[in-house]
C-alpha cells in the first residue's frame, strides 16, 4: 500500500512539473502565484539603480506588490538638488511603470521630503501610512517584506508611529558601513556610508531601538552587483520599450558622470538584491539559500553614523555574499520574456 501511496505521489509530482514547463509563462496562470508581501521604498529620483530594481520586481510573479514609496535624498544631493525629493522619486516610479504597461496596477505614493528631526519624533507621510496599515493587515498569511534601497525615514517612522509592527514585517536594506571583521571599506570610501547618511537618525531607530528583523546588505555586499556596460548593450537595451528605457537612463548618468570621474565599463546595481532575496528565494524551505550571511548581534548606530557595540542589540542577518549570477540572468530573462509578449 506504501509503495502505490508513493508511487501515486511521484506520478502527481511529475505531471505538476511537466505542466509548470509547458505553461512557458512568467506572471501569468498558476505557475507561479504570490507567496509574500513587499512594500518598495526607494530613492527614484537619485540613483538609477532603484528603477532597475523596481522593473525587475514588477516582473516577478512571486512577489505581491503592496504598495510603492518614494523617498528623499540628502539635502543637496547631485542626482536631485531639490526640495521635492519625494514627489519626484515617486513621479519616476510612474513613469517607468507607464513604460511597462502597468501605470495604474499598484500604489505608487511619496514619502517625506526630509528626514527625521531626532531618533523619537517620526515624519508623516503617506508612506508611513501605507506601510503601517499593510503590516496590521489581518486578511492575510502572506509574510511582508519592507524593501528599502535608500535612506530609512519611512520604515523607521512607522515603527515609532506604531510599534507592534515590529513583529509582523522583515526590513530588508541596502545599506550601511563594512563590518570591520568581515571586510575592509573599498578606497576612497564615503563615511558615512551614503544610505546610511541619507536619514541617520531614521537608523538609529530601527537598528538601536526595535526589535524588527532586519535582513542587511551593506556596502561590501552591494557593490558586488556589478552590471558590465556591454550586458547593459547586448542584454537591456534591445528589450523592448522597457529595456531602451533603462539603458537610456543608465547611459544617460554614465556620461554626465565622465565629466568628473572615469568609471570605467561597469556599473553597480546596488539594489538589485532586494529582489535576489524575496522574489528569488529557493522553492522548498524558502529563503535566499543561494546567497551568504553571518548573523551576528545589532550594533548600534552613532550620531556620526558609525557601528558601535549594543550588548543589547537583538541578532540580525548581515549578508556576505550574493549570488549576482542568478539575479542577472533572472533579470535580463525576465526582460526578454516581456519582450516577446510585446511589452
């Protein structure tokens, strides 16, 4: 009877399988469905990174994107100078997923224009209220994923503004400092490192007094996402309405950038990652097993935005290494398969 029971099971697992390869869809039927949350929140309007990220995440089906925030920049920042950070990071995102085809599929709004006064007063923004209302969601098992590739003013003032969601979301961030005993900062690095230094009060917040999970990717890990300039040729630019449009705004940046510095024949897509580890997370025991992390205790962050030791900080996942492979070649497949389906 055991071995007809099993026998049954391999015959059904193998007729699933075969049905999944000769669907040859991406987003659509039942393939692949949803099996998490995410709440994107980016700078937009500065580095051209977060839109590569965000075009990447609307075409992965197992992800259900709740909801889309703009955020802010330093004050003065050369990508956008002005006093509108916000509004015109979310405006970017509209644009692009006008380019896409999907203008009106998700909730695209702004977040503050500045960022916190002090580590205890959050701003108000309707990106705080978004995020605070998906997490208190009831209606749902669905895990949610706050998906942050810049500063943390959105995330940090709606965990002061509503603490118990501390425990119903995963923080992943681009961001942050080396850790000395892991790797040493590239040369000529930035201190602080440039997200962190966006809002360093908001990291305060969510690294010295929450107890939200954070998922970590810091500067030696980001800058492993290097995008070569003639992958950007031969596996963006011919895909589409899409693929022209993300080439022309990385282009576009690579030669106003030659004016003041060589930055040879890459580029880093340094939020990339937030898709490689929700959307991309391995099939069975999900998590991103293809990727490396230590998980060591929270440090502390300091007004000057450096690492200090927090005896107590709670444990956290700082990741080490990324697997660049498989979230390009999902991305540049992803761009293609769009392509053929006339988008």
């Amino acid at each position: 009877m055991k071995k007809q029971v099993c026998l049954l099971f391999f015959l059904l697992l193998a007729s699933v399988i075969t049905y999944g390869q000769s669907q040859k869809i991406i987003g659509g039927g039942n393939t692949v469905t949803p099996r998490m949350r995410v709440i994107v929140d980016n700078d937009f309007s500065g580095d051209p990174d977060g839109l590569f990220q965000l075009a990447h995440l609307v075409l992965s089906p197992s992800v259900e994107i709740r909801g889309i925030i703009g955020s802010h920049l330093r004050v003065g920042d050369g990508f956008d100078n002005s006093q509108t950070q916000a509004q015109n990071a979310a405006a970017k995102a509209k644009e692009l997923l006008g380019v896409m085809g999907v203008k009106n599929r998700f909730p695209i709004v702004a977040g503050s224009n500045t960022a916190m006064l002090t580590d205890s007063t959050p701003v108000k923004s309707e990106g705080v209220d978004l995020i605070v209302r998906e997490a208190l969601r009831t209606n749902t098992k669905l895990p949610l994923y706050v998906l942050c590739g810049a500063g943390l003013t959105e995330i940090a003032s709606a965990l002061l503004t509503s603490p118990q969601i501390a425990e119903r979301l995963t923080l992943v961030w681009i961001g942050g400092p080396e850790y000395t005993d892991i790797a040493l900062p590239p040369p000529n690095y930035s201190s602080p490192e440039y997200n962190l230094n966006i809002d360093i009060a908001a990291a305060q917040v969510v690294f010295n007094q929450s107890r939200v999970p954070i998922w970590q990717i810091p500067r030696n890990a980001y800058r492993q996402a290097l995008l070569p300039y003639s992958q950007l040729l031969l596996k963006v630019k011919p895909q589409g309405k899409v693929g022209e449009y993300l080439a022309d705004v990385l282009e576009t940046l690579m030669v106003r950038i030659q004016k003041y510095v060589n930055i040879g024949e890459t580029y880093v897509l340094g939020d990339s990652p937030l898709v490689l580890l929700t959307a991309l997370q391995s099939s069975f025991e999900a998590d991103p097993s293809s990727s490396e992390y230590v998980v060591r205790m929270s440090p502390a962050i300091t007004t000057q935005g450096a690492y200090q030791f927090n005896h107590q900080g709670r444990n956290i996942r700082v990741y080490t290494r990324l697997d660049i492979n498989l979230m390009f070649n999902d991305f540049f497949a992803k761009l293609e398969w769009n392509t053929l389906n006339g988008k």
